[in-house]
C-alpha cells in the first residue's frame, strides 16, 4: 500500500476513533456523520482510480490482472474493508445498526461475505493450477537454456509445452475441480482445525469445491439484488454498507476471471454498478477493460485472465512451433530467436515464483478478515437483540 494512502487511512480511523469516544450519543451530530461518510466515498473512489490509472497512463507499473495488479487490488479491498467497519460500528450503539433499513441490508451484506469466502476458496484452489502451470513452463525452460541443443532436449520441451497448451484451453467447467469430491463449507467443520504458523487456530481455506458449484452462478448471487439506496438512505449507514458490497462483488468478479476457477460462464456480463454515484467511477472502468478482455479470451476457452498465464500461453505456442519444426542442428539464427523466447517464458516463470505465494497469502488474510467481520456484526446484531428484548 503506497504511504500516502496507509497515511489517510490511519488519520480517517483515528478521526473517528477519538471523536466516537469523546461523543457518548451519536444522535444530533448528523454533519459529523455526513463528513465520515464524504470521506468513505472518496478514499474508495481514489483506491480504485489508482488501480485504474496505473493500467493507463503509466507502462511502468504492473498490468492490468498481473499477479502484483492483484495484490493491489486485495490491498484495497483490505483497506475499504477496515474504514467501512470504522463507519459504519466504530463507537456505535448496537441499536442504530438493527434499525431499518440495515436490519434487511446488513444480513445481505453478510450473505455476500460467505459467498466471498467460497470465491476465496476456489481461487486458491485455482492458484495451485496456476503453480502447476508454471512448473511445465519450468521444465521448457531447462529443457531449451543448456547449448547445444539436441533432438531430446526438444522431446522434452515440446511434451512439457503440449501439456501446458492443453490445460489452457481446456475447457474451465474443469478446472480446479476434483472429480467425486466435496468441498469443505466455509463454515460448519469444527473438528480438525489447521493450526497457522503464529499458534493461533483458524478453519482453512477448502481445497475442493463440489462438483457442481460454480463461479458465475456465486458472483451472479451476490450481484442480483445489488440495489443503490435512494432518497434519505444516500446520506444514511445505508450508502456505506451498499459501497462495500459493490466493492466485495467487483473484487470477487475480478479474482474469479483473472484466477482459473471453475464454471465461470458468463462471468463477461457487466454488474449493476451505479454510474451516477462518483465513486464507482473507477470501478465501472476497470469492470469495463476486464469484461472486454474476457469476450477477447472466452471464445478460445482460455483458462483465465491472469497477465502471466496470457503471456505463457502465447510464447508456449511460439516453442511448440519450433520444437514441431527442430532439426539437428539447428541454424544459428533460428537459435537466437528461440533463446530470446525462452528467456521470456524464464522471466515470466520467476515472476510467478516470486508473485504467486504472497498473493495466496493475502487471499488467506481476506478470508479470515471477512470471517472475523461477519463474526463482529453478527455480535452486534445480537447486542441489539438483548437491547430490545424487555425484561421480564
């Protein structure tokens, strides 16, 4: 996260922080209120204009769907989630929050969080194809650097590149899918529970998902009564619970097309973003750019998004060529073209080797964070029960 916006983060939290514990009643500070809420919008309209930007103007930064454009995106994702708890609960009276209209909103918002997780959980499961992937283009690699090259070297290249050209284009229905295995639920299993490295317990992320489970039908779940508030609710808790579910919706689509997941059919449909709201400005143009690389991609059934696989796809078809064409030996020029390629397809396997551990790691913490937050609203909602409940 760049240090202005970890900076702005920190002062907005602390701004509320301090004024909530100062304040014993919220009632009558309504300006103070509006002022929050102005600052919500415009830290999120900001994160993801920077995402947008950085995939225009400037060719130095990571592309659009790269594994470190992802990591951008989980970052602020990360960060809207902690301002928007600090908007909507900081220093709050349980019983503001069980008031209409949040008593329907908030127990949808908090539907679309388990239906994150599985997203979480089927992208990680995706990310391990990924790794398989990149171990083949590995192979290819060392196959193809040592000099000089002969006839088995290029068997073995072109097996390890034939294997990896054919798990891209196979069909998604497939991928990351275990034939005649159930996924573990998101919650549910109390026994067995991993332990992390820091001691502490936590239910791990599945790595299966059932058989007939399916990106598109869960992004679409979450989407479909997606409805922007109106009238006094645009300056009510309402708005704020409303941005962090389009910026839940958005980041999961975003994951689920760039990242090998399975039955992602139709995930190209554009979501329900408001365009009269300034915020979700940004968010339509990513969502734009993304959706037009998906029809690009969805007619050759390309496994994913991801910038590295596009690129691994694409050099693996340039080597298939060569290998189908080798003959001992091989013309010096013709050498010189393959090197330049192999040194690409080197390149981009390091990227993934550096890029794609951290970026499992930081799905893990957004699953945990959306556990722990659904745990922390539904405490409150249960504290706002007790509140209304008259003693005997």
């Amino acid at each position: 996260m760049p240090a202005t916006t970890e900076n702005n983060q920190s002062s907005f939290l602390g701004r509320i922080s301090i004024r909530r514990n100062q304040i014993s009643s919220m009632e009558g500070n309504h300006d103070q209120e509006l002022e929050d809420l102005e600052l919500f919008q415009k830290h999120v309209g900001d994160r993801f204009a920077d995402l947008l930007s950085s995939t225009t103007e400037d060719p130095s930064s990571d592309a659009l769907l790269s594994i470190g454009w992802l990591r951008k995106l989980l970052d602020e994702l990360l960060c809207c989630e902690a301002e928007f708890k600090a908007v909507v609960m900081m220093g709050r009276d349980p019983s503001q929050i069980a008031k209409p209209p949040l008593d329907k909103l908030l127990p949808e918002l908090l539907d679309r969080v388990v239906k994150s997780l599985d997203v979480c959980n089927a992208v990680t499961l995706g990310l391990d194809a990924v790794r398989n992937l990149q171990r083949l283009a590995e192979i290819a690699v060392a196959s193809l650097e040592p000099r000089p090259m002969g006839d088995g070297q290029v068997r073995r290249a072109k097996k390890a590149l034939n294997s990896l050209i054919t798990v891209m284009v196979h069909e998604d229905k497939e991928c990351g899918s275990i034939k005649g295995t159930e996924r573990s639920r998101s919650f549910g299993r109390r026994g067995n529970a991993n332990k992390d490295r820091g001691g502490g317990s936590f239910r791990a992320l599945s790595w299966t998902m059932a058989r007939n489970w399916s990106a598109a039908k869960q992004i679409h779940a979450m989407s479909s009564n997606l409805a922007a508030p109106r009238g006094a609710d645009l300056t009510g808790l309402a708005l704020p619970l409303y941005i962090m579910s389009t910026v839940l919706v958005f980041v999961m689509w975003t994951l689920a097309a760039a990242i090998p997941c399975q039955e992602r059919n139709g995930l190209g449909t554009h979501l329900p973003f408001p365009r009269q709201l300034a915020w979700a400005q940004p968010m339509i143009g990513l969502q734009e750019k993304i959706a037009e690389e998906w029809k690009k991609k969805e007619k050759k059934g390309s496994v994913g998004l991801l910038e590295e696989m596009q690129k691994m796809e694409k050099v693996g078809q340039l080597l298939i060529e060569f290998a189908e064409s080798f003959q001992f030996p091989a013309e010096n020029e013709r050498l010189d073209e393959v090197r330049v390629h192999v040194e690409e397809l080197a390149d981009i396997c390091r990227k993934m080797e550096e890029g794609l551990e951290p970026l499992q790691l930081q799905i893990r913490e957004v699953f945990h964070r959306l556990v722990r937050t659904r745990t922390e609203f539904l405490h409150v909602l249960d504290q706002a029960g007790k509140l209304s409940t008259p003693t005997a």
